[in-house]
C-alpha cells in the first residue's frame, strides 16, 4: 500500500504525527510512505526508517511572495511531484485548507478531519473520506486515531512510539554528562518564561554542580542566551542544525522548556524533560514520552492559546509565567534529575 502523508508544519506538529506512523507500520510493514512538509521540518522524518520519500516545500516562504514563486516555478515543481504517483491513501494530518488544497493536487482518495473535528470547516470539503475524532484529546491520541480509521486497524494500546530511537542509539553516552539544556526560545511571546527566573535556576544548577547548554535559533534568542549564560557560568552553544542538537539533548541529564518543537523532540528522544506551559494546554500538546513532566500556569485567563498576551505590550513576558518560580522549578527539575545515573 502506498500512501501520501500531508503534515508540512510546525516541528512539535510533525514530531506529534510520528507515533501514528509507527503504529501503522507495525501493521503494515511493507508500507511506502511519502510524506509532503516544510524544508525546516523535514529532518526527523530522516531518521524514521518507514519514510520512503520526502516531499519538501517553502510555503512559509512563497507565501511572503507568492507571485515570484510562482514566476520561479516552485508551484509547478511541487505539482508535478504530488502527481507523480497514485496512492492509495492521502491523509492529511494537518486538516487546514491550505494542507486539503495540497492533498486535492495529488492522485488518490483524500482521508481528514470531518466537520467538527477540524481546525478549518473548509478543509474537510476536499476530502473523499471523512473522520470523527473527538477534540478532547491529546494531539498524538487524536493523530493516532486518525491514521487507524483511514487505514483500517484497531487502535493500539501501546504507548507513543516515534520510531527514531534506533538511529540515534549509537551516539548515546554510558557516561551521561553533568549538563543541563535549556530550551529557552519559542515563537509566541506568550510562551516565554521571564529572564529574571532563567538566570536564578542557572545558578541553583550551577550551586548543585550541573552545567547549563543553551542552544538558539535567532539573534534574540542567542542574545537571550548569552544573558543566562553569564549569570551562571553556562555553555552558549554554536549554531546546530536539529540532527547535532538531538545529539546534544540524548546525552543531557535532564531538559528545562518552554512549549517549543525542540522540547517535544526531547520527549521523542526519552530525555527527562520538565515543560512550562501558559498560554497553551498540556492536555492537548504537552510532551509525551518516557521520563515527562509537565508544570502549568495557575492564573485566570491560562491557557488563553494566543500568541499575543491581552494584558502586556508584545515585547515583555506575559504576567501569567511570574507564578512559576525558580525555586518551584527546580524542586521539579531535581525529581526528573533522580532518573539518569549520575
């Protein structure tokens, strides 16, 4: 059987659909997969052996100009590639217009979200196959059963498998190092944890004996790292492409982050991980795997899911992250210490 998977963004989203992929190579081993994302978040879909083809795009870009796109022939090229071959299945996992639109260019019976169970009530129009799935689910359990539902085998009991532990087994240290990352930058400003909190746990870290890694992605970011670096005799990593700071991350002994795609491929890869979570919900996008914990926000609009705060201007950190302290962090972040050897 061979199948089209559209899930082009963002990395957290991409990581989430993996296990549904797991699950349905365990039924059907010989399954060709190809599977349509965003260049910048292609490159876990490399280490899952069940992924035959990988159909980049830039729509993030072409977007921005769509008319030189399309002069560039990057429409035309995306095209010709979805028509290249007819699939038995096209499922689109992203259930957005613009993901049905994608999924409408290629060969073969379209499966998504059906009406109320989507994001976008426009979508599930261009589907031939149309799936309920109830909302109040986590992201993997909802993915899960959708892929069980399009390709027809009972959904599995099995905790979220995704798929890349054997690639990344052999760069594992027997030796875990004294370190821990920090997973500091995210796209939303809402779900920024205040700079004041990042520097006073990098020194409760640095009192007990552990380094702190930052990596970063931006110029914000890496200056935001320099900051916490300073404060507590921390690492400032180099620039790393997602490959090196997965290589990073397995051998930590534990990951501090605010709800961002590198925290959930921490999770994906079994580091301990302690995740923050304000403006949006752990229930529905918290990390999900081995040695996971997660802390929320008590306040009275949390999780509001924007990525703008109501209350602050765009630039400051929103007043609900204040309620989470270093300290109260820290008693969290000791019990996900206790699970590595040191």
């Amino acid at each position: 059987m061979k199948i089209l998977i559209v899930k082009t963004s963002s990395l957290g989203d991409v990581i989430h659909t993996l296990p549904a992929l797991t699950d349905a190579l365990c039924v059907y081993p010989d399954l060709e997969v190809d599977w349509l994302v965003e260049k910048n978040f292609s490159e876990p879909l490399r280490w899952q052996c069940g992924v035959k083809r990988i159909i980049e795009i830039e729509f993030r870009k072409w977007r921005k100009t769509p008319w030189q796109s399309f002069r560039q022939g990057h429409w035309k090229a995306l095209y010709r590639q979805l028509r290249q071959n007819e699939y038995d299945i096209i499922l689109d996992a992203q259930g957005l217009l613009k993901s049905a639109l994608m999924a409408f260019l290629a060969k073969g019976k379209r499966h998504g979200l059906a009406m109320g169970s989507s994001r976008d009530w426009l979508a599930p129009c261009l589907y031939h196959h149309r799936h309920v799935i109830a909302w109040d689910l986590h992201a993997i359990d909802r993915l899960r059963q959708l892929f069980a539902k399009a390709l027809d085998y009972p959904l599995p009991k099995t905790e979220p498998d995704y798929g890349f532990q054997d690639f990344f087994k052999p760069y594992r240290s027997e030796q875990v190092s004294p370190y821990i990352i920090f997973l500091h930058g995210t796209t939303w400003v809402t779900k920024l944890w205040p700079l004041p909190h990042w520097q006073a746990l990098g020194q409760q870290l640095n009192e007990a004996g552990y380094q702190v890694r930052l990596p970063w992605g931006n110029a914000i970011e890496k200056e935001r790292a320099e900051v916490i670096a300073k404060a507590c005799h921390g690492q400032v990593l180099p620039a790393l492409n997602l490959q090196s700071i997965a290589l990073e991350l397995i051998n930590a002994r534990a990951v501090l982050a605010v709800d961002t795609g590198l925290g959930h491929l921490a999770a994906a890869l079994s580091v301990p991980t302690l995740s923050l979570y304000g403006a949006t919900n752990a229930q529905k996008t918290g990390t999900r795997g081995h040695n996971q914990q997660q802390l929320s926000v008590q306040y009275h609009c949390a999780p509001c899911l924007l990525s703008q705060c109501r209350w602050v201007r765009a630039t400051e950190t929103p007043p609900c992250y204040y309620s989470l302290s270093a300290k109260q962090v820290m008693q969290s972040l000791q019990s996900l210490l206790q699970e590595r050897p040191s």
